[in-house]
C-alpha cells in the first residue's frame, strides 16, 4: 500500500509505476464537484468511480480486497478511517471471490491497522492489500465524496 497526498505528487511521482502516476495526474486534474456519481472512463484498463456517502461505524463494513484490479482511492472532500491488513492465508473469506466485479470480502482484518485519510489524501491498494474503507474517525458519521481509480494489475510494470 501506497498513502500520501495529492499536493506532494510532484515531489515523490516518480518513485511509482507509469500507470500509478497516469492515475493520480488524473486525479490531480480532474474537478469533481460538478460532476455526478458514477463510472467514469479513463482508457483502456484504468476507469474511476466517484461516489458520495456518509461514513459509518467501521467495524460494520467488511473488508474487502480485489485480484485484477489496483484500487487508488482519493479522498476528494471529507475525512474517513480505512482498516487495513496484508493477505495471508490465515484470513477467512466472507463470500467466494466474484470474478465479475474482482471482488471478496472476509471476516475481519488480522493483524488490524487503521489509516485516517483526509481531503487530498490517497491510497493506493494493490492485490494483497486488503482493506475496509469508509469508516467513520469519530463518532458520528461525516459527508464524503470520493474517486476509487481502478488501475488494471497487468498495465502496471
């Protein structure tokens, strides 16, 4: 897993793989405040999802993790906590991994660790990491809008 924030993105971008930094310039570039929810095409092997929702307890999402797809999550306004473990055999799978929307959850993270992502804030989670986004940092559930660029696992070299 990758954390940081889009305004350090020309200090460190070149540190990350071509079709990583094609997403985060996306990301970058792209004003989101007019535009609605939903699938936004990028090219071939890279499109985003840009979704507005109210975080919640975050022990009431399940985490989740993917095998085609990277996943760049942007926090575009608000704040949010993602739970987070590496894959390992040990965790137990919620439902069967779905091929079609490159998708599984499992039960819990263990070992579990929480990242607070903020407005400007990414993520970028690769294969093995499986994560729980959408989690509230307080108590109470706060606004946010968020992009999750999907970057095919085969473009990135």
């Amino acid at each position: 897993m990758i954390v940081g924030n889009i305004s350090e993105i020309k200090e460190v971008s070149d540190r990350y793989p071509a079709r990583i930094r094609e997403a985060l310039k996306f990301l970058q570039d792209t004003d989101f405040s007019s535009l609605p929810d939903g699938k936004i095409e990028i090219d071939d092997g890279m499109y985003a999802n840009l979704q507005r929702y109210q975080t919640r307890v975050p022990e009431s999402g399940k985490p989740e993790a993917h095998r085609k797809y990277i996943d760049v999550q942007f926090v575009v306004s608000g704040e949010e906590e993602m739970g987070w473990c590496p894959l390992h055999p040990c965790l137990k799978p919620f439902v069967d991994y779905d091929e079609e929307k490159d998708l599984i959850f499992y039960e819990e993270l263990d070992p579990f660790s929480a990242i607070a992502l903020h407005k400007g804030d990414f993520a970028v989670l690769f294969p093995n990491d499986v994560h729980r986004p959408c989690g509230s940092l307080y108590e109470n559930p706060t606004d946010v809008t968020k992009v999750v660029v999907k970057v095919l696992v085969d473009s990135v070299k």
